[in-house]
C-alpha cells in the first residue's frame, strides 16, 4: 500500500503544483453566537454559587478578597445552521475582555467533556449568586444533583486554543487542527456539543479575566466557522466540488481507520472500496 499511497500523492502534488486542480472556492463562513455560557466557582466550603445569566463570563484566580478562589468559563455554540456532512476547514472564536487587572495572561479553551447547563442565576460581579435549578456549578454539571465526575468540571487536559491577552479589547483565539477537529467533531455528533471550557491563569491572585457573556446586550462571543458543504458526490471527500488528488489524500491519510468522511461507502472501513470510488469518479 505504501508504494501506491507515495505514488498517488506525488501525483496529486504534481496536479496542484502545476495547476492542473482548479480549486473551485464553494467555501462559506458563518458566525455563530453564544447558545450558552456560564462560570464555574470554586468555594473553600462547597457552596455553590453560579452565574448563568450574568453578563459576563471570568477565568482565572481572584484576589485575597475573594480567598483566592477560581473561576473557569464555559462556553458552547450552536452549529445547526451548519448542515450535516460539511467539512470544517477554519475556527476562530472572539471574546471581548471587559474587565482585568494585574499582567497578561493566558487563555486558554479546553473542549469540555460532559454536557452542562445554563440557569436563571444573574449578579453583578464575579461572586455568583446562589445557583439555581440547572446552572453548572462548581460541584454539578446540573445544579443541584447531577455532578461533574471531578469537581471543576472534565475538560480535555490539552488546550484546543492559546491567546494571550493584556488589556480591554476583542480577542480572537486562531484557527488550530484541534480547534477544527472540535468543531467538525460536534457537527458530526451533534449530542456531543460541550462546547469549552475558558481556562485561565489559576495560580496567580487577582489573575482573574471578565469576557462579555451572551446575556449582554453588547460584544457577545462569536464563533466564525468556514466549512465546504456537503457535496452532491460523496467521493467528494472534502466537498470542494472536485474529486480529485486531494480527496485520495485523505482517503489513503485515513487508509484502515473508520473516519466517517473518508470512509465513503460507510462499510465502517477506509479501504480498497473507498479508493475505488475515488478513482471512479476523478
Ligand atoms: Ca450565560
Ligand atoms: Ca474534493
Ligand atoms: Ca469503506
């Protein structure tokens, strides 16, 4: 197989190298608001306290004030607007920082890992008020008794996304393979969708960062998708509307793996059958 794949891709590569692949640009980008966000709040006594409906979000550590205690954002999106079978090709998430104090920090966007809520809590300020029926809490996915496995919340321990950031302005977190792999991953399983969780600095008082929520009236978080939409031809790999070197790419890139795109025929493998296709329809 081997021989075949360098062979093929040296032909794919000789294809667009001299121009023989017209990249027919059927791309399209969406900005998608906030479905939901919250704030997880650490407390030295267990009590649990939320923000659902407040205004802004926070990530990081508070000052003595506050006995130095945590706050991790939670943010997700919804991708129905998107139809099913899109190829995700760019993710770029922007929240405004409305409030900060001490030095640049970083922010960084975990993908969560078990589903959470929104509740009708609101308060001014990053305190929280008691939670309410069905807020995330530091202690419950679901205030107030369905908890996470580990206080805090389960996230993906390696950061989808990184940005530093200094004073109050709109952020942009780029475009990364995982933030693409997070995304496509909720489009393609959409009872999936946790959306991330905003970590900030959490050893450092007064590190604490304030993000305008969804329930603001001004500077929401929006997250702008481009994706290839579904194509008519599913040998189409990456719906670009040409089935050419690009698609066998992929095809022998996920040779012997069950990746639902290249696995064209949807027999639960990536395989000869998958590449037959492919050449059939080049
Ligand atoms: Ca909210
Ligand atoms: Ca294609
Ligand atoms: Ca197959």
């Amino acid at each position: 197989m081997s021989a075949l794949r360098h062979f093929v891709i040296a032909i794919a590569s000789l294809a667009c190298a001299t121009g023989l692949v017209t990249d027919r640009a059927t791309a399209t980008t969406v900005t998608v608001e906030s479905a939901a966000d919250s704030t997880l709040i650490s407390d030295p006594d267990g009590a649990q306290y939320a923000l659902g409906m407040a205004y802004q979000i926070y990530a990081g550590r508070v000052g003595d004030q506050g006995l130095g205690t945590l706050r991790r954002g939670l943010i997700r999106f919804d991708l129905s607007t998107i139809p099913a079978g899109s190829v995700v090709t760019s993710v770029q998430l922007k929240l405004y920082m409305s409030a900060t104090q001490g030095p640049t920090f970083n922010i960084s966007l975990h993908r969560a890992q078990q589903s959470w809520g929104e509740g009708a809590s609101f308060a001014f300020g990053g305190g929280g008020t008691p939670a309410q029926p069905g807020d995330a809490t530091w202690v419950n996915r679901f205030f107030p008794g369905e908890p996470w496995t580990t206080p805090g919340g389960n996230y993906e321990p390696v950061a989808s996304a990184t940005k530093s950031v200094a004073g109050i302005a709109w952020y942009s977190w780029a475009t990364s393979t995982r933030l693409v792999s997070d995304v496509q991953g909720w489009l393609n399983q959409p009872a999936a969708n946790y959306g991330w969780f905003v970590i900030g600095n959490e050893t450092t008082l007064q590190s604490v960062k304030r993000f305008d929520s969804r329930n603001s009236t001004v500077n929401q978080p929006q997250l702008i998708i481009t994706y290839n939409p579904p194509s008519a031809n599913p040998a189409d790999v990456n719906n670009d509307g040409f089935v050419n070197g690009v698609d066998l790419a992929i095809v022998l890139g996920a040779w012997g793996t069950s990746s639902p795109t290249a696995d064209i025929n949807n027999d639960g493998t990536v395989n000869g059958v998958d590449l037959a296709l492919v050449l059939a329809s080049w």
